[in-house]
C-alpha cells in the first residue's frame, strides 16, 4: 500500500507547514485596512431638539 510510506508524505507536510508558518504571515500582516478608524473627540455634541414642522 503505497499510502503507508511516510517518505514522499513527510517532506510535503514539512514543506507545507514550513510555509504556512513562515512565509504566508507576515504577508498576510503586511496589509492595511482601507478605512483606519479615526480618533473620535471625548466631548460630547451639543444636542438640539428637532422641532416638528407640521405640528
């Protein structure tokens, strides 16, 4: 049963993890969100009631 020799198989899997773990990280990382959110100010906005034109 060809399945059973670990030879062509372990290297595939150490390769894979290789760079799974080294390579695909730090360019997965390396990008940057389109919208980087913002400082929001602590004070609070002046709230204004609406006044409702057609009462």
């Amino acid at each position: 049963m060809p399945q059973l020799n670990p030879a062509p198989w372990l290297l595939i899997l150490v390769f894979s993890w290789f760079v799974f773990t080294t390579i695909i990280p730090p360019k997965v990382a390396s990008h940057k969100t389109p919208n980087d959110p913002s400082l929001q100010s602590t004070k609070t906005p002046k709230m204004t009631p609406w006044t409702w034109q057609w009462h």
